[in-house]
C-alpha cells in the first residue's frame, strides 16, 4: 500500500489550498453571518468547476473518476481554510444519486447547480422509503436536497417538501441549522445496503475535521513563538510547550488515520469500517481539543469574537455532529468484530 501523496494528488491540496485563500473564508464567514446561505452561488459554482464535487464521480456524469484518498485530500484543505458550505454531504450526495441511477441529479450536483446538506437526525426510521419525524438540518438554505446517511442506509429528500422549515441558532457563524417536520415524505435514491458510502461519508468528515486541527495548530504554534513575555515567547514556558506537542501528536495522529482510512474505501478492505470510524474519532476528537487549546493559548485575546480562533472551535462541533460525534463513534468501534 502506497501512503505518499502523488504528483497529482499534491497539485490538487495545493489547487485547492490556492483556491480557498483567494475567497479568504474568514471574511466570508463575517461578512455573511446574517445571511440565509454562508457562501454565495457563485463562489459554490467556482468550487464546482474546480472538480470539488464531482473529484470521486464518474467521468460519464462529468466528475474526474478518483479516488475518496484524492476527495480527502480536497476536504482536508476546505476545513483547514474554514470555507463555509455543504462540500461533504453534496459530495456525497453525489455518489447516492449516481448509484442509484438518478445521473442527471449527480450531473446537477457536480456541476454547482444543486447542493445537499446534511441530516443530523430524524425521529423515526424510514418505512417503505418514506420518512416521518423531526429532523435537525445543517446548511439547509439553497439545497435542494438534504442527505440521510446513518446506520440504516443512506437516501435524499426534497427540501421544498418539509414542513414547517425554520432556521435554528447555531454556534459556528459559518453554517445553518434548521429544524423541519417530515410528514410521511419520499426518501429518494434509499438505500439499506450503503456500507461504502458511510464509510466514504465518514472519511471526507474526518479529512474536514483534520483540516480545522492543523489550522488551529498552526495558529497556536506561530502565536506561542512571536508573542513576548518578560523579554522571552511564550512557547520556552513548559505549560504551552506541552500543550503546542499535543496538539501535534493528536493531529499527526488523526491525518495519518484519516489517510490510511481513505486508501482503505478505495481499496475495499474489510477493515474500512473501523478505520474509518477511528479516523472520524481521532479528528473530531483533534479538531475540538487543538482548537480549545489554541484559544487558552492566545490569552484573554482569544476570547474575543474579534479573533478568529474560535471560529475553528465551533465549525469542530458542528462537523463532529456529522455522522455521529466520537463518543457516538467509540462505542461502534468497539463493537466491531475483530478482523485478520
């Protein structure tokens, strides 16, 4: 198994990476925190047209033909730079709607004209591919779809056919909760037998989350040396030294899980499932704690709205939600079967 990047793989983080700091998320993120979408159509379209959402698609329905390590890869920069929007359910979303045969929805989708966001729970099971109950929804505003991906399959339903759709306060200024009543609704493209795609949804989350803790590293680290104290940084003070070898020891850790579990969905292993749950683990887990731990480190600063540190901390929370938050994921994990 070859876990080096390739030539082709480091030109799309760095694409990709190149992207992101043109539309500088943070200030998207401000900017548009009253809005009903946090990003706008036009910078979606953009990510679109780069391949973001069609990268793991067939060629036939206008995506790249890749690989989920080269999706990854993509999602770990999104969540590094905090670009708002819903890249991992619409990604997704895209690989439900193909495998069922809906191609001109996975066409809309790879093409920027469609999204999906995600469902983080509903009250009832689906029942003859029709669900009824309260569900919770993350970056509902201009997604025509919303993505049902949990333990009992995988499937999309309409947004327009919800009932009583109401906008939700949520802690991460870049993203939408909305709750909504779903009154015996069609679940399109449902599937029961969707092992690959939950393990593929949890790969892209945890390349998310992976991002967001090698940022919130990386701010806390150059902090820790620039900012000075009684002559000296900071970061010769053992309290933040250990801190700061943390973060990185949890953060190598997740990306290098997060990676291997990639290869793994590719490669159809029969173990995908427990790395992917322990990479989803490992970088929500990462994601939460560098980020907690960068704004003790900032001070009194880095309790400040003003400052972007806990932009990281919130957007953490949110996407640990997805798929099921670590101390959801712990317990399935132990519960697996061991493999040879």
């Amino acid at each position: 198994m070859d876990m080096l990047p390739s030539a082709f793989q480091l030109e799309l983080a760095e694409a990709t990476a190149d992207f992101c700091q043109q539309q500088d998320p943070v200030a998207i993120i401000r900017t548009r925190r009253g809005d009903d979408s946090p990003i706008e159509a036009k910078t979606w379209r953009a990510g679109a047209e780069l391949g973001f959402i069609g990268l793991s698609a067939s060629e036939s329905l206008g995506g790249q033909g890749q690989g989920i390590s080269d999706h990854a890869l993509v999602c770990r920069e999104l969540g590094r730079a905090l670009l708002p929007g819903p890249w991992v359910a619409t990604m997704i979303a895209t690989q439900v709607a193909a495998a069922a045969g809906h191609n001109d929805l996975a066409r809309a989708f790879i093409a920027g004209d469609d999204r999906a966001g995600f469902v983080l729970s509903r009250g009832n099971e689906v029942v003859d591919e029709r669900v009824r109950g309260e569900l919770t929804l993350v970056d509902a505003a201009d997604a025509g779809w919303m993505l049902l991906c949990d333990e009992s399959g995988v499937g999309l339903i309409r947004t327009s056919e919800l009932a009583c759709l109401k906008p939700v306060s949520c802690i991460d200024p870049g993203s939408r909760l909305h709750s909504a009543v779903a009154d015996n609704i069609e679940v399109h493209c449902w599937s029961s037998q969707a092992a690959q795609t939950l393990h593929a949804a949890n790969c892209l989350a945890a390349a998310q989350l992976v991002g967001i803790a090698e940022a919130a590293m990386a701010r806390a680290v150059e902090y820790a040396s620039t900012r000075i104290q009684f002559g000296k940084p900071i970061g010769v003070n053992q309290a933040i030294k250990h801190r700061c070898a943390d973060m990185a020891v949890a953060t190598e850790a997740a990306l290098q899980q997060t990676l291997f579990a990639s290869v793994c969905v590719d490669e159809r292993r029969n173990d995908v499932e427990f790395h992917c749950r322990a990479a989803k683990f490992l970088a929500g887990r990462a994601a939460i704690d560098n980020a907690g731990a960068g704004i003790q480190i900032h001070g009194g600063m880095g309790f400040t709205y003003e400052h972007d540190m806990h932009l990281f901390l919130s957007k953490a929370h949110v996407l640990d939600l997805v798929m099921g938050r670590g101390r959801e994921q712990l317990p399935r994990i132990l519960a697996l079967p061991a493999v040879d």
